[in-house]
C-alpha cells in the first residue's frame, strides 16, 4: 500500500465520481480506477458501491475514509516539518550561556529570533563555562553564548568573538576608590578582590594572571563566589571590590558603582561558542546570524579554533 493509493482512494471517496476524482488528481479513469480496486484486493473489502448511477461508499468504506483522511493529513505536516527543519524554521534549539557577559546581546537576539521564526523552541541553559564546554562536546548544547574560551579549553571548540568590553572596578559608594575617576592597575593589586570559583570558571583566574602578570607581589582573591549574584552581594558587604566590565553594570546596575581601570588593555571577549565536529541546524545558525547583527557587527576576529 502507498500513499498514492490512499490520495486516490480519498479522491474518489470525496467526489462520489471517478470522473471528477480523475480530473482533479490529473490522471486516466481507468488507471485511477484499477489503482483504487487494487487498494480494495489488499485490503480485502469492498470500499465502494459501484453502480451505472455513480460511486457510494460502504460502510468500511466511509469509516477507512476518515482514517486515510488524518493518515495523509499526519504525512503532509510531517514533510512540512521536516522541510521547515532542513530551513531552520522548526525544532529545538539548546543554547547555553553565561548569564552576566551575555545580558546585552542575548535577550535582544532572543526576541529578533522568536519573532523571526517563532515555531523554534529555544531551550536556555545558565550554565558555568566549564559546564557550557562540556555540553558543547557531548551535544546537548548546539551553541554556548559565553566568554572567550582559554587554551585548556579550546580543543575541539570553535569561538567567534561578538563583542568587547573594557574593564572596570565595581566598588561601594563607601569604598576609598570611589573618590577616584579611574583605579590604576597597581592600585587594584593592593586590593582585596572578590572573584568567582577558580573550579567552574578557570577563565576568570586565567584573565586575572595575564592582568597581573608585571607585579610581583599577586593580589588576594579574599572571597571565590559561585554567582554574579553573591559576588555583588559580597563587594556590598564590603568585603572588596570586583575586578569587572562594563557590562557588569546591566548586571548589578546602582546596587555598585564602576571605575574605568586603567594601566591593561584587555577585554572581556564574548561571543559564541561551538564544537568543531558538531551539527549546528539552519536554526542554529539562523541565531548566530541574529547574534552577530545584535552585536552591531562588531566582529573583530574570525572564529578561532584547536584541534
């Protein structure tokens, strides 16, 4: 049994004719007709009355007509789907990302993609960046929006940069910096700071080396947070200040105020993150195509990768 069979059948069914069901399907009656009495040998019922007046359906008939009618209505929105899959317009899409370097991009790219092609489900992971590149390895993320990747973690993984922040001091309004325009390089090293988890984020320690690299004397970490959440909360007890960037202040917004740093030009790199040996859909990569027109274009390096 085919499914031409059933269009056939359904054809005639719904026209009571073998002649306007032959017209309409743009096919000769007697070929339509044998292919429906083929249906009916395989079968083994009568699905129709036939009669010099015309064409009635049995009772099997009328019941096999309304099953092949969803049967064939289930097949046609299957292909649909498939072909709204193959151009990135249907499915799944799993995305982790760093919730604090992406509040900028992230949201508006979400919005821009949900609206362009709303019947994508796009299921967000918060995750650490030891957890956003081990999901990109093992693919249960197709693309992790996240900062710049270190070389320990970079085998296998592609990285294209999407945006740049410079950084800054995060400090109470009672804290000594405060009366300062700008804190210098040196003057942060005399500081206690409070950072994240050297476990779940060995870019922050890797990026706080490289900063620090001309001093002898290394700076004290007094406090390692799991959160942005609890660094703030932290820096507002104070406790220390936090090494951040200028994006951190969508983040923790009045709650903190921010100093330029002075005496580094390092950034904070964020972009998109995939496995070089992964399958990125026309969905997925519809959102990076979102992604980089969110970043205004600021694309300043071509995707890196190793391995």
């Amino acid at each position: 049994m085919e499914l031409r069979h059933l269009r056939y059948f359904l054809a005639v069914g719904e026209a009571l004719n073998f002649t306007r069901a032959a017209a309409q399907l743009r096919v000769a009656q007697p070929a339509l007709s044998r292919q429906v009495q083929d249906l009916e040998n395989e079968i083994g019922v009568d699905l129709l009355k036939r009669s010099p007046r015309g064409v009635t359906l049995t009772a099997e008939g009328k019941l096999f007509l309304e099953e092949v009618r969803e049967l064939l209505k289930r097949a046609d929105e299957s292909v649909e789907k498939v072909r709204a899959l193959a151009r990135g317009e249907y499915g799944e899409l799993h995305i982790g990302y760093a919730p604090s370097p992406t509040v900028e991009i992230l949201p508006l790219a979400l919005a821009a993609f949900q609206k362009a092609v709303p019947r994508v489900k796009v299921l967000l992971h918060d995750l650490s960046s030891e957890e956003l590149i081990n999901g990109l390895r093992n693919a249960t993320l197709e693309l992790a929006i996240m900062v710049e990747p270190i070389e320990e973690q970079t085998d296998g993984i592609e990285f294209e940069l999407l945006r740049t922040y410079s950084l800054t001091v995060a400090m109470t309004a009672a804290h000594h910096f405060a009366r300062l325009k700008s804190i210098p390089l040196q003057k942060l090293a005399a500081e206690p700071i409070i950072g994240l988890r050297r476990k779940e984020y060995p870019e922050y320690y890797h990026f706080f080396d490289r900063i620090f690299a001309s001093f002898q004397v290394r700076p004290s970490i007094a406090v390692e947070c799991d959160s942005a959440s609890s660094l703030i909360t932290e820096v507002e007890a104070g406790r220390g200040v936090a090494l951040s960037s200028t994006i951190f202040k969508l983040v923790a917004g009045k709650r903190l105020i921010y100093r330029p740093l002075t005496g580094t030009t390092d950034a904070l790199s964020v972009g998109v993150g995939r496995a070089m040996k992964g399958d990125v859909t026309p969905a997925g990569e519809k959102f990076c195509e979102i992604l980089r027109t969110v970043s205004g274009g600021a694309i300043v390096a071509k995707p890196k990768s190793k391995g």
